[in-house]
C-alpha cells in the first residue's frame, strides 16, 4: 500500500453552519490530498480562525444574515493575515441580481447554489485551488 506523505499546499477554510455539508466537503478534500481544510461553523468562529491564521483561500455559505458577506467585506479591507485578493468561492440558496452584483464587487470568483452534489463542491473546491496556485505565481 502506497502512503501519500505529501502535505497539500494550500490552506482553505471552508464557512459553514451545516455539520454535515461542512464536514463531509472537508473529509472528501483532505482524502482526495486537495488542501488542508479548516473548518468553521459560523462567522464568529470563522473570524477567529483568520486571527489565528493566513489561509489561502475561503469557501464561505451567505445566507439572509449578511454576516458571511460582512466576512468577506472584512477579508477585502485587511482585517486578518490572508491576503486581501485571496480567492473566494460562495455557497448561497439563492442569487439574485443584487447579491451577484455584491459578489462581483468583493472579488468572489465562483458561486455554488444549493442543494449541490458533493462532487460540485469538490470541484469548486479544486477551481478555487487553481486560482489559489495562479495567484502564487503572480506574486513577486
């Protein structure tokens, strides 16, 4: 049996209240050696995790509350270590034409809609990543 020693190169945090979503999308990542994921269950724990650390790029539910686009809004003024350009992709019920006017304005690169497959997830998750490895090579 062959292990993969290999640590994934980038960091991304993945924003959301439903365990299961959350927790599932995460395992399916870390078993396929995508990212290491980090989880958050709510915005509050999120904003503390980007205290704590520099991710490279975030994954993060909106819902009615605005309080994941206030995340993000935070995110694009430098209010945590992770670069202000970090990628971003949205899971959301919903877009209307305001909202996805509101997403463009904060750099969101994908938008995945519920209900979703996982293996839609997974591969905004690995769409998220390539930009995440195009940004790096940009970087000076």
């Amino acid at each position: 049996m062959f292990l993969n020693s290999r640590q994934p190169e980038s960091a991304l945090l993945v924003v959301e209240p439903d365990a299961l979503v959350r927790g599932t999308l995460c395992a399916v990542c870390r078993d396929l050696d995508l990212a290491q994921m980090a989880q958050a269950s709510s915005v509050a724990i999120a904003e503390q995790r980007l205290t704590e650390q520099a991710f490279d790029g975030l994954l993060v539910s909106i819902d009615d509350t605005d309080s994941g686009l206030t995340l993000l809004r935070r995110l694009r003024t430098g209010a945590w270590p992770t670069r202000t350009d970090a990628p971003v992709a949205v899971m959301a019920n919903g877009c209307d034409a305001a909202t996805a006017h509101a997403l463009r304005d904060l750099g969101v690169r994908r938008i995945l809609l519920r209900p979703f497959k996982i293996r839609d997830a997974v591969h905004t998750v690995q769409r998220l990543l390539e930009d995440c490895q195009r940004d790096a090579l940009r970087q000076p």
